[in-house]
C-alpha cells in the first residue's frame, strides 16, 4: 500500500492556510490506514500461522497474500527452510573411554506441522530447533557411543553415524522437524588412548609386512626346490640316454675336431744332426739297430 508523503503534507500546510487540525487528522488516517491493513503477505520458503485475538489457528497458510481481520487477527510465520545445527560434546564408549564428538545435521520444520509447533514450542523455528535438538542431539550420541567401544567408534564409524540419525530422527519428528542430513565430523580421544591406538595400528601394519615377507620367502624356497629338482631330472634322462653308440659318436666327433685344427704339420724328428718328418725317414732310420 502506498502513503501520501507527509514531508508534501506538511509544506502544503505551511504554504497554505489551513487548520492545524487537518495535519493531525491526515497523519491519524495514515497510521490507521497502515494498522488496518486487510492483508498480510508469507513470503517464499515460510509457512503462516493465523492468531485470532491470540489464538492460533489450525490451518497452515502457504505462500502468497491472505486476508486478515484488522485488530483482531495477526498472521505470524515459520520458517520452513533447510537450516544447520551443529555441536559438540563429551561422550563414553562401551569400554569407558571418554571420547569428544562433534556433529553437523540439516534439518527443516515439516510445513504441515507449522501451526502445531508455532502453538506447542515456539513462534519461531530457530527458537524450536533450540528447544528440541539442543537437549536431543547430545542425549542421542552419548546413547549410541556407549553401544560401541573406543576402537569399534573408528572402525564401524558408519554405522555409529546411522544408529545416531536414527535415534535423533525419532525424537526430532515428535515435534514437527525433519532431519535431512546428520554427520559426524570428529571423534576426539585422550592422548594416552590414541597412543596405544596408534601403537596397535603400528604393530598390525608390521606383523603384516612380516607375513608377506615369510611368505616371499616360502614361494623362492619352493621355486629354488623346484629348479633343482628339475635340473636333477635333466641329468638323470641326460646319463639314460648315454649309450656305447653315443660314446663311439662323440669319440669320432672329437676326431674330426682335433683334425679340423691341424695345421698342415706333419711331425717331425733329428736324425743325424737334421731334421726330418717322421713320413719321410729312410727305411734305415726306421729299423731297428
């Protein structure tokens, strides 16, 4: 609604002639005009809640314009948007270690539950997710990590997660809010605990590299065996396989070598001061004295 500008009012006033009356009866008029408007406006993403003389109505309007009784009805409004709700607190596990969790969950008020919860809990969403997960979500953590002990919290983290969502869920959709995502960001445990971890972990990744090194050297053992016992059955076909006729072969063989060597010199000998090959020498050398 658009209001005449009272600044033109007032110099229309000092230019003119008329009853300082009128001024305070046109300005008594425009506040009246605003008070009395008909009309009232849910923006986009909230959800309205009627009150007639103070008293919420059932219905939940949706977005848009919708009219109203001046004085008597007010159109008050709920957030529906996605929003975030995050925190921090001491846990203990199964095995009575103290643990620090921090969490982060997304959430939004169910539309359809806008009235219930603007009567029951709060006339606004951040006001109902203070009143109804502050108090739920620490109670839902320290329920589930005490199912688990400290090392199942980091092992079986998952599943940590899902039993927290599941719990939270429950007690969120009690009073009107959805939960649409739920994480946890951290598990924090003392130093001596995290040391004996770390330890253990250590002592694992070590036991670890020693089995696959006995087992490198099982799988060599068992490959030198089975080389030596494949060259020793080379050796025994090789030794069956040695026959007279293979003798006699390999005896020629080493003949024809020795020949392929020779160089063309016959053997020679001293006789009588000279030198003469051994085919050469006279009968008489030959004979025997």
């Amino acid at each position: 609604m658009k209001f005449p500008n009272v600044n033109l009012v007032l110099n229309t006033k000092q230019r003119g002639s008329a009853n300082p009356g009128w001024l305070i009866a046109i300005v008594v008029m425009l506040a009246l005009s605003y008070i009395g408007w008909p009309f009232s406006i849910v923006s986009a993403g909230q959800r309205g809640v009627l009150t007639t003389m103070g008293k919420p109505s059932e219905e939940v309007y949706p977005e848009g314009i919708h009219f109203i009784i001046p004085f008597a009805q007010k159109m008050n409004t709920m957030d529906v948007h996605m929003a975030k709700n995050e925190g921090q607190g001491e846990a203990a596990s199964k095995d009575l270690q103290a643990v620090q969790v921090k969490v982060i969950l997304n959430y939004h008020l169910d539309p359809a539950a806008a009235s219930r919860a603007f009567r029951d809990i709060a006339s606004s969403t951040d006001e109902v997710a203070a009143r109804v997960i502050d108090p739920a979500r620490p109670e839902a953590v320290k329920a589930v990590t005490a199912r688990f002990t400290a090392e199942e919290l980091i092992t079986r983290r998952t599943e940590v997660r899902d039993q927290i969502a599941i719990l939270l869920r429950e007690k969120m959709m009690r009073h009107g809010l959805i939960l649409d995502e739920f994480a946890i960001v951290n598990f924090s445990f003392s130093q001596s605990f995290s040391g004996a971890i770390e330890a253990k972990v250590r002592a694992e990744q070590e036991k670890l590299k020693a089995d696959r090194d006995l087992q490198r050297i099982q799988v060599e053992a068992e490959q030198r065996i089975a080389s030596a016992r494949a060259e020793a059955e080379g050796l025994r076909l090789q030794r069956q396989e040695v026959t007279p006729l293979l003798l006699e072969l390999r005896r020629v063989e080493n003949d024809r070598m020795a020949i392929a060597k020779w160089n063309g010199q016959l053997p020679t000998t001293t006789v009588g001061g000279s030198v003469q090959s051994l085919i050469n020498l006279p009968s008489a050398a030959l004979s025997p004295r």
